[in-house]
C-alpha cells in the first residue's frame, strides 16, 4: 500500500471522521497525552492575550487541550478534512474559537491570518507530502521567539519502538480501523509511523528550519519511544538560526 496523501488522505479522513471521536475515546491516554503536549508549550497566565494556532485539529481534540491550556487565548483551529471539520465545529466553543478549512500549505504567510504567539500540531507532519515546506510556513506564521509543539508519532531508535508500534497496530488499530469501514486510513496510519522520521531524525529537522531551543519529551506509559512532544521556538529576531 502507498501512503495516502493531499486530496486522497483529506477523502479518507472525511469518511474516517463519522468513528474517529468513537475510535479514539477507547484509546487510553489520548486525550491525556494531547493535554501535556498542550501544557508544554508552557503558556502563561492562561493564555491571555495570545493568539494560537492548532494544525490539523482534526474533530477538535487537540483544541480542547489547548483550550484547556490557555482558556483565555483566541485560538484558530485548521483542517484539510471538511468532514473532521464539520465534527469539530459542530461541538460546543467559546467565542474565542475558531475553525478554518484550508491545508496547512495554504497557511503560508502571515498576511491571510497574521501572526500568531503559539502553535500545537498533532498528528501533521507525517501526513503532509513536503514536511520541510510545511515547517517553515509555520516558522513565518510564528511571531518572533514564538512557541512551537508538535505532538507526533516519531519511533525512537532501536528495535523495539518499531515492534511494539507494529504489534499496537496489528492486534488494534488495524482491526478497529476495518470494523468503522475505514481500513485504507488506518493501514495508512500504520504504515506512516513506520515510515516517518525517528524521534532524533525530527528534532534535527525542526532545527534545520530555523527552530531554535529544540527539545524532543517523551510520553509515558507504552507511548514511550513511540509518540513525543517536540517543543521549539521559532527565531527570535530576522535571519535568526537554531
């Protein structure tokens, strides 16, 4: 199987997102571990007064963690899947949130929708085709010394990452992912971790974009060497390098 991607990934997660908030409801820690991605980006004062970006937010999961870790910022949520979107802004929101239909590619530049204070990207950048395009336009959409996490699957080294992702997804994913009639999404899931950047492999592509102050955090519990926070800062000040 080929990974799906652009138009054929957006088609699959339109259909995918009628089960997703079921599927992902019986995933422990889910919503836990988007929570501390959220919390790492270490926001003060609950967030007021800053403006944040959520990429790919998806049925609004990783909205609410950032909701929940700033509930004063204004915070612009984006999606390529109008079906996921449609999902997440059916849901209840305080004013301050809001919901855009576009690729994160056609976030480039910050003109269409300024510049924003914080990021959180979940579950992205293994999905984009051209991760480095994708990084550097969240670099100019950041204002200067802005604050970047990416909550993403990224295999630590070793064998044993890799075995027991495999294992998760051919006794669980897979099969569940097959009874919601989405198994083409789910194989892609599986076959996308595989295939995507290590943990060290993703933090020296964050600094290869001109992030700075990079750090790659585990999650606990059987998530560990499987999924990471990685929290970085976008240049401080104009032809600034990490």
């Amino acid at each position: 199987m080929t990974l799906l991607r652009d138009h054929d990934l957006s088609a699959a997660f339109d259909h995918g997102s009628l089960a997703y908030d079921r599927l992902v409801a019986v995933n422990p820690g889910y919503h836990r571990d988007l929570r501390r991605s959220a919390r790492r980006l270490g926001l003060a004062d609950g967030g007021r007064g800053l403006r944040l970006l959520d990429l790919g937010c998806g049925t609004g999961a990783s909205t609410a963690a950032l909701l929940a870790a700033a509930p004063h910022a204004e915070i612009v949520a984006v999606d390529a899947s109008a079906g996921m979107l449609e999902r997440a802004a059916a849901k209840r929101w305080p004013a301050g949130v809001t919901f855009v239909h576009a690729p994160v590619e056609a976030m480039e530049g910050p003109s269409a929708h300024g510049r924003f204070d914080a990021a959180l990207a979940a579950y992205l950048f293994r999905n984009v085709s051209d991760p480095d395009r994708v990084l550097g336009a969240v670099r100019e959409l950041l204002r200067p010394g802005g604050r970047l996490a990416v909550h993403e699957y990224a295999l630590g080294d070793g064998r044993a990452p890799r075995a027991v992702w495999s294992a998760v997804c051919g006794a669980v994913v897979v099969p569940a992912g097959l009874l919601a009639g989405d198994a083409a999404l789910y194989r892609h899931l599986r076959r996308s971790v595989l295939e995507f950047d290590t943990a060290a492999g993703f933090a020296t592509r964050l600094r290869r974009a001109g992030f700075r102050a990079v750090r790659a955090l585990p999650q606990p519990g059987w998530r560990t060497g499987i999924t990471h926070t990685f929290v970085a800062r976008a240049p401080g000040a104009a032809g600034e390098r990490a």
